[in-house]
C-alpha cells in the first residue's frame, strides 16, 4: 500500500441529528458484498430498493408458447409500467434525502470563530485576536496550544468548546529576543458546528501561523477568511431544485459507515496497539469514559480518538437508543475537568499527567501503548481472549488483501469490519430477545464471535449496557 499523508479528511459521521439515508443493507451491500447487514424480517421492516430487480427466489420460464404471448405480453407491460412508477418514487426519495444530507453537512461546515493564541513569557497562554470580537472563547487559549508544546516544533489540535468543535494549528519560532526568551509560539484555530469538516482549513491554518510567527499583527488573511466561511449556506430552495441524476449512485455509504479518516490514521492506530485494539473496542460498545494520555505532539493522539469511535458504531436502528451518547471530547485540560465529571460516555486525549490521579473522571485510561482500568468490574476485560485474537487475525488477514485492491481504502476497511462485528453481535442478540423462549445458547456466541466462557463477562455487561432482554443457557462453571 502507498504511504499517504495523515493530514487528510476525517470521519464523515458526527454527533449531530442523524439525517435518514438510503439503506444501508442496500448501499454496504454493492462496497463490500460480504458484510453482514440488518434482516429486515427480523426487525420488522422493508428495505427501500430491493423490488428494483427480480427476487433470487424468481425464476423466468425457459420458453413460452403462442397461446401464452397475448396475455403475458400485457401483464408484463403493465408491470413494466409500474415499476417504472416505482423507480422514478424510490429515486425522488433518493434525490430528496440526499439534499437534506447535503444541507445538513454544508451547515456544519460553517465557521463560527477564527482566532489567534500566543505564548506570552509573563502571562502564559493569551488570546491574542478573534472574530468575532464579542465571541465567547474562554479557555480556547489552553485547548488550542497543548500543555508541553514548547518542547516541539509544530502541531494541530482538535478539541471541544462547548457545544463546538475546534482545530487549531500550532507553530513554534527560534527568535533572537530576550523578551520572548528565545522561542515565538502561536496557535491559529477555528470553531465550528462539526468536527467532521474542520481538515478542510487544515492547509490553511498551518500557512496562517506561519505567517502570524513572521508577521505579527497582520490579521487581514483571517479576516478575508473568515467573512467568506460563516453563514455561508444557499437558500434552501437551491438545494430543492437540484436535477435528479439518471439513476441512483452506487458504492455510496450511509452516515453511520461512511468514512474518511486522516489518511494512514487506522494503519498508525492498528500498529501502536496491536492485539489492545480488541480491547478498546469492548470498552467503546460498552460506552464506557475512556481518557488516552499521551506526551506531545497531541494530533496524532488525537486521530486515536477518531479511530476509538470507529470501534464502537452499530448499524443498527435503534440500537443504544435512550443510552448516553459516546461523546468525543479530543484534547482535554484541566479546565475541562467539571465538563467532563458529568460525562457519562466519552473518548478524549490530553498531555497532562495529573489526569492519571483523577480516577473519577474516567473507567479506562490509556497510558500510551497500556490499557487499563481502576475499575474492578471490568478489570477482566482487560484480558485478550481466544476469539480477540481471531477476530484480530482475521482482520490483518483482510489488509494484507488491500495491497493492490483499490475497491476500498483500509479506512473503509477498519470501519467496515468492526461495523459488521457490531452488527453480528446485536442482530443476534435482538432476534433471541424477541423469539419465544428467549433462550441465548453457546451456539448464539459462536454465531457472534465470541467465547461462551472467556468472553461471557462482556456479554453480560453488554446486556446489561444496552438492556437487552434474553436467557443465558450457557455453562460458565468450568474456569478458563
């Protein structure tokens, strides 16, 4: 595989209203045939699209007879005729809910703030300018330049304000200045509704803070940046007329699989943690508070974050529904520490140590390459298992494929598999639940990849978690 920059688009699925799109069993389907997707008898539901072709059960007739030309010949155009009624309504549906995820996303491209931090020998952390002016940004000054940043050259950031999402790009100068004590240190950032698009201003913001470093002052660039960027949404109706193409795309993901991580941030994720990724991956279904700390530069750490939710999707409707969302707060400081004591679900990353001694504001902390938990109820999670290892063979095993496959890149990949090792776990448990006798068998947990002994613990917990009702028929009394 090409080595890629890792200063690329990132995960194109957020924590905002989710905006229905076209099936995902249908669109999954056409990316990847293998993955396993929801039965829509099983929930109780039609997926949109299937009756556009014939039904693998049809089968047409090798031949037909005189007699038989007249009547079949006006049932089929009547058919005909009918289905094309129903392809010009699925495709309006199509063309109706594109446009509602397209004028969901390009507001949350919008940008709410553009601001300049610096490094003052006396004061410490300052903000230096914003627009606008009268902005609330109290406490961005320490979000947008990482505690122990002296120490390196250059870095980015993401980070939470409020209910905001903000990058900032940081650049540290060799100066001849007493004053400044030798070095220039300044951060340029932005805020906005989304997480998801702030890489488009990556480049941008990286140039800027060079140029703040050599030029001081000089805030026209931001200015100009920013009157173009905020607000910037066409009316409503432009997005109404928008022409339908000639048929529905193909190979388009839905907003709960659709990816497009930092380029080489899932390969950089799988080699700092190998086998642990199975790990994290059971403390993010099980929404758990997980802290990752990690010295500077804090961007890549912050990709790990990324990768963390990526772990914990299911496709599933309705699946966590009522339960707190997975939040991810990127960097922290300690400034966030009353924001975070009210968290019940998150993933975030910080530089600073004195985390480590607040052991109530998190249940996982990542100390580097080592996971682990204070918590004694899921200290046995911390346990990589049997299966761990398969499902993370098999995972390495469908890499390897990638080289020269440019069907999918390994982002899609990443998100895919663990998607569709979400989707087995809980497709399965939701059709036990709802069957007569309720009754989860060892057969059940092969069927999702699990252990029936060694990975009974993170069953329960995930029943207890998501409230899933069912029997565990299965024989724990044997150690393991």
């Amino acid at each position: 595989m090409a080595k890629q920059s890792d200063r690329s688009a990132l995960l194109d699925w957020e924590e905002v209203a989710a905006v229905e799109e076209p099936s995902l069993a249908t669109e999954v389907n056409e990316k990847c045939p293998r993955a396993t997707t929801v039965s829509s008898r099983a929930l109780g539901s039609t997926v949109p699209g299937t009756g556009w072709s014939s039904s693998p059960g049809e089968t047409a007739p090798d031949e037909l007879t005189s007699s038989d030309t007249g009547v079949l010949t006006d049932k089929v155009a009547s058919l005909w005729v009918l289905q094309n009624d129903v392809d010009k309504l699925q495709g309006r549906q199509y063309m109706a809910k594109r446009r509602d995820v397209e004028w969901n996303r390009r507001q949350q491209d919008q940008v709410i703030a553009v601001f300049v931090v610096t490094f003052d020998t006396r004061s410490g952390n300052m903000l230096e300018w914003c627009l606008p002016q009268d902005f609330n940004l109290d406490g961005v000054e320490f979000k947008s330049m990482a505690s122990g940043s002296h120490r390196i050259a250059s870095d980015f950031v993401y980070f939470r304000k409020d209910s905001y999402f903000g990058l900032a790009c940081f650049a540290n100068l060799p100066v001849e200045s007493e004053l400044e004590r030798g070095a220039r240190m300044k951060s340029v950032g932005i805020l906005s509704p989304s997480y998801t698009t702030l890489f488009h201003h990556m480049a941008f913001l990286e140039n800027q803070v060079r140029d703040q470093l050599r030029c001081p002052g000089q805030y026209s660039a931001l200015e100009a940046f920013f009157e173009q960027r905020k607000g910037l949404l066409p009316a409503r109706t432009t997005w109404n007329n928008m022409a339908a193409p000639a048929s529905t795309p193909k190979h388009i993901m839905s907003p709960e699989m659709k990816v497009s991580h930092p380029s080489g941030c899932v390969s950089q994720f799988v080699q700092f943690f190998g086998e642990q990724i199975m790990v994290l991956w059971k403390f993010a279904l099980l929404r758990r508070r997980i802290l990752i700390f990690s010295p500077p530069p804090v961007g890549v750490v912050c990709y790990r974050v990324y990768s963390c939710l990526a772990l914990a999707r299911v496709p599933l409707p309705g699946v966590g529904k009522g339960l707190p969302p997975f939040r991810p707060f990127f960097y922290v400081n300690v400034t966030d520490i009353p924001t975070l004591e009210t968290e019940l679900s998150y993933v975030a990353c910080t530089t600073e140590r004195i985390f480590e001694e607040k052991k109530h504001l998190f249940d996982v902390y990542v100390d580097n390459q080592t996971v682990q938990t204070h918590r004694e109820s899921l200290q046995p999670l911390l346990r990589i298992t049997g299966s761990d290892r398969a499902k993370y063979k098999k995972f390495q095993e469908k890499r390897k494929r990638l080289v020269g496959d440019t069907s999918y890149t390994e982002e899609e990949l990443f998100i895919l598999f663990f998607s569709e090792l979400n989707t087995k776990i809980f497709q399965t448990l939701l059709e036990v639940a709802s069957s007569v006798d309720r009754a989860l068998t060892e057969q059940h947990m092969q069927r999702m990849g699990l252990d029936p002994k060694a990975d009974h613990k993170f069953l329960v917990d995930i029943l207890e978690t998501y409230g899933i009702d069912v029997m565990l028929m299965i024989d724990t009394s044997c150690c393991f």
